[in-house]
C-alpha cells in the first residue's frame, strides 16, 4: 500500500488541473445563457437548457464507461473535454433557438465522457483508506471551476461581449486537453483494446452496473435539486435585485470547497452512509430556506448552507460507488452512478423549468419539490446498512 507520502502523485494534482478547466469551461456559461435563449424568444424552453444537456449525457455514459474500461481512461476524458472546446467555439453561430438548443444537445456528450474517465483514473491511483479524500480534493479542483466559472462569466459579459465569453469557454476546454496529454494511462496493457467501432455496441448488461445501484439511486434523487436550481436561479437572483447572476453558484461552490477541504475524510473515517444522512438533512434545511428567502441575504445563506451539503454528499457518493464496484468494471460502475446523476439534474430541470414556467409566485413550489426529492433519499439511507461491503 502507497506512504502517506506517495498517495498523492503529479497524474493525481495533473487531473485536479484538467477538471478545473474542464468545470470552469462550461460553468462559464450557465448564468447567461437563460436570458440569451430569452433574446432570442425561446423564454419559455429555459428548463431545456439544462433538461437536454443532461439528457446526451446520461445517453453517452454507458459508452464511456465501457469505452474507459476498454480503450483506456485517457482517450475517454479526451473525448468529453474536445466536444466541449467544439461546442464553445459553435455558440457564436447558434442564432436561433432550434440552433441552440441543438447545440445544448450536442454539448452534453461533454460531461458524458470526461467525468468518467477522471473517476476511474482516480479510483486507480488512489489506496482505499484514502479514497474518501482523495474524491473531495478532486471535488476541490472542481468545485473551484465551477465556483469561478458564473463569477467570471458575468463579469466576462459586462465588460466585454457574450461571444468573448463563449470563446473563453472553448479556450478553457482546449487547455484541459492540453494538460490531459502530459499524463500516463493507467487502465493495465491486458484490458486495452484499440478503438474500434463494435465497442459501441451495448448490451444491456452494459448499461447499468448492479453492484452500484444503491449509490446510483441516492446520487438521483439527491441531484434533482440542482437541476431546478440550475433552471431558476439565476431568474430568482434578478427578482431580488442582484445583478451577477452567477453569484449564487459561486457562494454554493465555494462553501462546498471549503467542507471538502476540511471534511474530506469524514467519509473514510465515518463511513459512506451516515455522512450520507447528515448531508441530506442539511440539503433540505437548505431549499427550505430558499423557498423562503426574500431578501438577498438569506437566498445567499442558502446558496452557502447547500453548498455544505454538496461538499459532504458528492465526494461520499463518489467513493461509494467506487467502494461497491469491481476493478475491471470500474469505468461501468462510474457510468451508472452518472447515469443516475444526469437523469436526477435532467428532471429536476425539466420539473423545475415546468412548475416555474416564468412565475415568481412559484419559486417556493419548485424548492419544495426539490426538499422533497432528498427526504425521499434520506428515508432510503435509513433502510441501507451504516457499513457496505467494499470491493476493490
């Protein structure tokens, strides 16, 4: 088993580097792209800016899983971070509503391939008694994109023009691939094939791992929440005065970068369940007071208090999945706990997007349903053993 000292590797600090552009890439985007679609008179579809982005994604992960656990966990992370320099530089020219959303479609093949990969080349270096950890640092990386990306993208907006911004968003992508070539496959020579067209064919033994189907179905319905809030946050941030969109998002990640970096172990020392539960009771406490929050202040306090739980909940989940599944189907076993992931933020979007339908008197309808997502997941945890089984 690696020292203290070797847990940690450059490949290890290499892909918190990629995932950190790869995050900011297309965060970048996501607080101005509701109003952009409503200039261009499609107001009425902002729930599909999310609800489609998620749906290529859930729909490619089977592929990059087994593609991961095939061809290698590089060429697959390659893959999601290219589509997303391509669909970057292609918002320029998406004028028309059908155009964008089209290229909404497209652009979700992205997070369909990279995290991925990143989630098994982790799973590879990193010894189990560290594993819980080793997920929320990478979770740091990301979250720290994902925090600066709406900051930037506002400001990048005001101070210059929309289409800097979606060039910017292609720069970020075309760098992680950059940082990507520099690191070493770590899929073993035995299990590697070269690409070839018949690993596109999946069975349906392919598409959902069994192993990680408990994971799988807290990871959904704890992430239906952020597909609403994705969907209406940004209109609720203007109705109470603020004028960077992407300040909720950037309060939220930043507070989960901080328990990530204090509580990264908390799962390696308590076990994945019952840190599980804690993060879901203070997930509801968080949309319940969103649901409430008139004033700038509190929206923002609870921007901060979900962020927690993110922080404490997704790593955990993460290191789960990975603890549940079986070395040579790693790559599946990520795919499935992604499957389940877009599936929870595509609904909670589309849901969300419906239920709102341009009203403010029914914001707190919408963070209602999402509280009510993550009690259906918090009575499930309490039905789940406090220690699983842990299989490589």
């Amino acid at each position: 088993m690696p020292t203290t000292e070797k847990v940690y590797s450059a490949s290890f600090w290499l892909m918190c580097l990629s995932s950190f552009l790869f995050f900011m890439s297309f965060n970048l985007l996501i607080p101005e792209l509701p109003d952009h679609l409503t200039r261009m008179g499609g107001g009425d579809y902002k729930g599909l800016i999310i609800g489609l982005f998620t749906i290529t994604a859930g729909f490619s992960r089977p592929f990059s899983g087994k593609l991961a656990d095939t061809v290698g966990r590089i060429p697959v992370m390659v893959v999601g971070s290219l589509v997303c320099f391509i669909c970057g530089f292609f918002y320029v020219w998406a004028g028309t509503v059908f155009t964008f959303l089209t290229l909404r479609l497209l652009h979700g093949f992205s997070t369909g391939f990279k995290p991925t990969g990143t989630a098994a080349y982790v799973a590879d270096i990193i010894p189990l008694e560290r594993r819980g950890e080793a997920m929320g640092l990478l979770g740091v990386a990301g979250s720290l994109g994902m925090a600066a990306g709406p900051a930037l993208g506002g400001y990048i907006t005001q101070w210059f023009s929309l289409n800097t911004l979606f060039y910017l968003s292609s720069g970020m992508a075309l760098l992680s691939v950059l940082v990507q070539g520099t690191m070493t496959e770590t899929l073993p020579p035995a299990q590697r094939e070269k690409f070839r067209w018949g690993l596109l064919r999946i069975g349906l033994d392919e598409i959902l791992e069994p192993q990680v189907l408990r994971p799988a179905l807290v990871t959904l319905l704890c992430l239906f929440p952020f597909g609403a809030l994705l969907t209406v946050a940004p209109d609720q941030s203007r109705l109470l005065g603020i004028d960077n969109k992407g300040l909720f998002f950037t309060c939220y990640t930043l507070a989960s970068l901080l328990v990530r970096l204090v509580a990264g172990r908390a799962s390696d020392r308590h076990g994945r369940v019952p840190v599980l539960r804690i993060s879901s009771v203070l997930m509801v406490a968080a949309l319940l007071l969103l649901s409430v929050a008139h004033t700038p202040f509190l929206f923002l306090a609870s921007a901060a208090l979900f962020g927690v739980s993110t922080g404490l909940n997704s790593p955990t989940l993460y290191a789960w999945t990975i603890d549940l599944s079986h070395p040579e189907r790693r790559g599946r076993a990520v795919a499935t706990m992604y499957i389940a992931l877009e599936i929870g933020i595509g609904l909670g979007a589309l849901l969300g997007g419906w239920l709102y339908s341009n009203e403010p008197a029914r914001l707190p309808f919408v963070h209602g349903m999402s509280a009510a997502s993550v009690l259906a997941a918090l009575v499930y945890l309490y039905r789940v053993p406090a220690r699983q089984p842990v299989n490589g």
